[in-house]
C-alpha cells in the first residue's frame, strides 16, 4: 500500500506496503520513485493491473513482481493516485476472475480516501513536530539574543545614545553593543552574523564576549578587530562570517576611532551636511591574520550617527524595491530632535515602506549617537513671587545624573532661586506678564544656568557688598543678600545686558572638568 | 503670592525661648518669626529650631537678621539647631553663624532622648 502521495513537483520516494493476505515475499514496505513510469501508468489506469503483463521500464515492477505482486488495483481520490492495493497470486493459483477484480476495485475505491485522510492526519502531525521544534529553536535563539544583547544604555552627559533590536520572526544575528572603557571612553558595537536562528544566535555570542574582552586590553579598534577576527576564525562554522563595526568615543572631545570589518556603513548627518564613516576591513570569521583600517573623525555638537545593520537598508516594498540607504540618510537629514526620535522615525518610514502582508525578512538593528547642544532644561517662568521654588527644583531635576555632589547641587538650587528672583524683581518687576527664561547647559565639563529676564534697558542695580555688622547696626538695609549669595554658591558667574535682555550665567564644574571643581 | 507661609512654634525649654519653625523662611516669614519672638520679653535667650525648614532665601536671611539686630538691641542671645549642611553653609558665608550660636547636632535639646 502507498503511504505517501508522489508529489509531482517534489520527487519523493513512495512507500509500497505488501498486501498482508497475500502470500508477498517483502514484509518491508518499498518504495516507488515519484518519476517510475508505473505511477503515471497507474494514475491513469482505469482498473486493476495485472504488472506482469505490462511493458514498462519500470524499476518498481521488478522489485513488486520479485516481491510476489501480481495485481496492482490503484488507489484514486480526488483524481490523484494515493496509493496501491497490491495483491499477490490467488491461493488457488488461478488467475483472478471478472468479479474478483471488481470487488477488489470496489474495495480500492472505498479505501483510497481512508488512505488519503490517513495521509493528511500524519502529514499534519509531522508538519506539527517540525513546527513544534523550529519554534523551540527559534525561542532558543530569541533567548541567546535578549541575554547577549544591553539591558540598558549608559548615560553620557551631553551626548544621547538610542538603540533598537527588531528580530524578525527567524532570528538573525545581529547584535550591538556600549562598552565602558578606560578614561571614560566608550565602545560602540554594531554587527551581523550572516545565517539564522540558534548557530548565528551562538556565534554572535561568542564574538561579542571575544570583542569585549578585546575591547578591554586594546584601546585602538583596528586592533579589536584584527584580535576578534583571530579568535573566532578556528571556530566559526564554514560558510558563516560575521560583520562588525566598532568605534571609541571620547565623549569629553567627541573624538570617535573606528574600524570596520564589511559592516553597513555608518551614516552621519552634521550640521553642515551627510557624512559617512568608511573604513576598509573583511568580515570577522574568513581569514586569520586580516589587518583593519583605522580611521578618526570629530563628532561636533548636532551631528548624529546611525549605526544599522541591512535589515533596515534591505528591507523591501510589495514591488521588491528595497528601503536603501538613501532613504535611511533623508530621515537623518529631517534632524529629528534626539536620537530616539531617529529610531521611531526611522521605524515608522519602514512599517509604511514595508509591504504590509509580508514578515520582517531580516533582524533590524539601530544604534544612534548624537551629540546634543549640551541643554538638558529650557524653561520659562511668570514673574510671580514664589516661582524661584519652581525654577530650583527644575534645575535641580535638569542636573540630576551629571558629575555634582549633593552639596553643590545644593548651591546651584540656592544660585538659581536668588538670580530667578533678581530677575523677576529687578528685571521684570514681578509683572505676571513678563517671564523669566532659564536653560540649563552642559557640555560635559561644567554645567551652567543662564537666567534671561527683560531689564537689558535698566543698569545692573548695585548694592554695597553686605556686611552684616552694619546690618546689625542698622546702616545697613537687613536685605541685599543675593548677589552675594550667589557668588558665594557657585564657580562663576557672569552677566550681560542687550538693551532689552538682562542675562545671568551661573557656572559650576563638573567633577574631573578641572582640579578646582571643589571650591566652594 | 505663592509664598509658603512660615509656622512658628514656641515652648519654654529651661529658661530658654525654642521656637520651632516649620516652612520656608523668605521675606513673608517675617510676621511668624516677629511673633515668635514676643514671646518672650527681654534677657530671655532664644533658640531657633530650623529641623522643619526646607528653604531659606536671600529675603529669609534679611528677617534673621532683623531678628538678630532685635535680639542684640534687647541682649537676648540667639542660638540655632536643626539647620541642614547647606544652610549651616550657608549661615557662615553671609557670618550669621558670628551672631548666633548654631548647636552641634548632639547639644540639641532632646537629641539624647
């Protein structure tokens, strides 16, 4: 009996059972190739076939003819030929008779769809193992990317960092990385093993445990690289490799050393135009010994970095157009206000690219960098008695996180609530109509809080420096404290007038911005 | 006016005046403190507790000093606890702390209890 349908697409073998009541030579089931002439011979048959009688360059024949078949009756359901009802010589070693055949015909019709619903029930429960088992292996892979991926970003005052891993459905290689290192300089990863599921999940594991190790001992990327390629060489499955770019930030300069081993190139946009970051080097994993170009660039204030892999520029629309790089660079070129609003920028132009039926085809990867203009609060406040309360704990909120011991944050709050009064008092003269702008700065070396309020037109009111014995006597008013005060709370102070605006700057440094970060 | 007002609380502790201050001291403190600080007549020493205080402005220092050019008019000592690390700074650079005694925190009246 057929077990399995030849499908004439997919040349399988088809399984031959022995007719049990009959007195068969094989008890094993054999097998039919899909191109045997027997089986086109069958599917067109009208009845039952005696196989001795046939002419065919058959393989099969011989093999059931040796095997003790005479009768082949195939089975048809639905036109198709989904197995045979082999019968071997009667008992009574006569030939069948007319009514013999039909009953076996009759008995191969009732049968033949039984055969055909057993056959879709297995086919099923096999398709279900399979399934069962890819997704255990996807959930595998998808476990080995969450574990090997950054559970969080670190903080770099003055510079932004956004990342996102999309894994499609199939589980790519990609990865990325931020490694802390030495002189508060910074690491970045970005890379993609080429093949699928759990082996480029587990290679990608590995080389990222090797380029952080590497990364740790060696300060210049070209030299990672070279080390990382060395490591995983003797062991990387064959045809697979692995691209990687990785950089060194030096936040504080904003200058970035980078390597690159075949990775997608990375883009930039400053403010005065796209730039790429290009470096020549082969994928990490084909040959030992490969030397890695090196290159430097500065990252000014308002440049951004887009760090991705090709599931982003490879992605494609219903008309097999892919999203490209041109597309990735004008999203840039938008200049979204942070390096998040590039990713969920970038996110959205895809979904919308993309065609909506069909899956994520590759991992997408995203790195983003930008070095910001340094302000972390921008505010304004109505000239309303009270309101410095309101504009302390906002720079107080504005600095949190930045290189300032509690004490001197103490003192900027004390500075930034006597200048917002100086201001509204004296610049705006408590006019509810009239606000008080505040920005708070940092470009990671000190922090400052300008103050801007409308009595650039007025002089600097100037009080005699406080002395409270004279106070105590009563020569002096009992008021005049907040200047002094906040020449007293912070680094430095400065301010300026244009006519119209009167502006105040508090400045503290920022600890390991100077040797004198702890004057009082 | 967002000014947060100023409560004062007085109690006699030995022969001295504590006033207890919970709020922000600026200039609106002046009436809480002023009152407080009548009290007591003259000769009676004052002690300022600052333990419920948050903020102290440039203004609030102006009605401390009133309160000090009061007290030396009237020869009644003034002394301060409960003052946080910032505003004990704070007191020394503008030299209230020449004019008003501030008690470490275990010579506080109660600190032992």
């Amino acid at each position: 009996m057929v077990w399995r349908r030849s499908e004439p697409a997919v040349p399988a073998p088809v399984a031959v059972e022995p007719q049990p009541q009959a007195p068969l030579a094989a008890e094993q089931p054999f097998e039919i190739a899909p191109n045997d002439p027997l089986v086109a011979y069958l599917q067109a048959a009208p009845g039952a076939v005696d196989l001795a009688r046939l002419d065919l360059d058959s393989p099969a024949i011989q093999e059931m003819l040796a095997a003790g078949v005479t009768l082949a009756i195939p089975l048809i359901a639905n036109g198709e030929l989904v197995g045979i009802l082999n019968v071997g010589p009667r008992l009574s070693d006569q030939d069948f008779s007319a009514d013999d055949r039909r009953l076996l015909e009759q008995l191969a019709s009732h049968a033949a769809p039984a055969v055909r619903v057993g056959q879709l029930v297995r086919e099923q429960q096999v398709e279900i193992q399979a399934r069962g088992r890819m997704e255990q292996e996807l959930a595998v892979a998808r476990l080995i990317q969450q574990n090997f991926l950054p559970k969080e970003l670190p903080d770099l005052p003055g510079w932004q960092l956004a990342a996102l891993y999309r894994p499609a459905r199939a589980v790519g290689g990609d990865f990325y990385d931020v490694i802390e290192l030495p002189g508060g300089r910074f690491g970045l990863v970005i890379g993609d093993v080429t093949d699928k599921g759990v082996p480029a999940a587990m290679v990608m594991a590995a080389t990222r445990s090797v380029l952080r190790a590497s990364a740790a001992r060696l300060h210049e990327p070209g030299a990672v690289l070279a080390r990382v390629n060395d490591s995983v060489c003797p062991d990387i499955p064959e045809n697979m490799f692995v691209t990687c770019f990785y950089a060194v930030l030096d936040p504080a300069s904003g200058v970035l050393r980078y390597a690159n081993a075949g990775h997608n190139v990375p883009l930039l946009h400053t403010p005065t135009g796209p730039a790429e970051l290009r470096a020549t080097g082969m994928p990490l994993g084909l040959m030992p010994g490969m030397s890695y170009e090196e290159k430097e660039t500065v990252i000014d204030v308002g440049t951004t970095v887009l760090l991705y892999s090709d599931g982003l520029v490879e992605a494609h629309d219903a008309r097999r157009e892919m999203y490209g790089s041109a597309r990735t660079a004008s999203v840039l070129a938008g200049a979204p206000a942070s390096s998040q609003s590039v990713i969920d920028e970038l996110i959205a132009g895809l979904d919308r690219f993309a065609d909506p039926g069909a899956e994520q085809e590759d991992d997408i990867t995203l790195l983003v960098l930008r070095r910001g203009d340094g302000t972390l609060a921008d505010f304004k406040l109505q000239s309303v008695p009270g309101n410095e309360r309101e504009a302390l704990s906002r720079v107080a909120a504005a600095v949190d996180g930045l290189a300032l011991s509690p004490e001197r944050i103490e003192r900027l709050k004390t500075a930034t609530a006597e200048a917002t009064m100086n201001a509204m008092e004296h610049g705006n003269r408590y006019d509810p109509d009239l606000y008080v702008s505040i920005a708070v700065r940092s470009d990671g070396r000190r922090v400052s809080v300008s103050i801007v309020d409308h009595g650039g037109d007025r002089d600097i009111p100037t009080t005699p420096a406080p002395d409270i014995e004279e106070k105590l006597a009563g020569r002096q008013s009992p008021r005049g404290w907040g200047l002094f005060l906040i020449k007293s709370m912070v680094d430095a102070m400065h301010q300026e007038s244009d006519g119209s605006r009167h502006t105040v700057v508090l400045e503290m440094t920022l600890e390991g911005g100077s040797d004198d970060a702890d004057k009082p | 006016m967002t000014q947060t007002s100023l409560e004062a609380l007085t109690r006699q502790a030995g022969d001295t005046l504590v006033v207890e201050l919970r709020g922000d001291i600026d200039g609106g403190a002046r009436e809480a403190l002023g009152a407080a600080y009548d009290a007591a007549g003259p000769g009676v020493p004052v002690l300022l507790d600052f333990g419920g205080v948050g903020y102290i402005n440039s203004t609030g220092i102006a009605v401390i000093v009133g309160l000090l050019a009061r007290a030396r008019a009237d020869a009644r000592p003034v002394s301060a606890m409960g003052l946080s690390a910032h505003y004990r700074e704070i007191f020394e650079v503008t030299r209230l702390s020449d004019f008003l005694t501030i008690l470490p925190p275990t010579d506080e009246p109660g600190a032992a209890t």
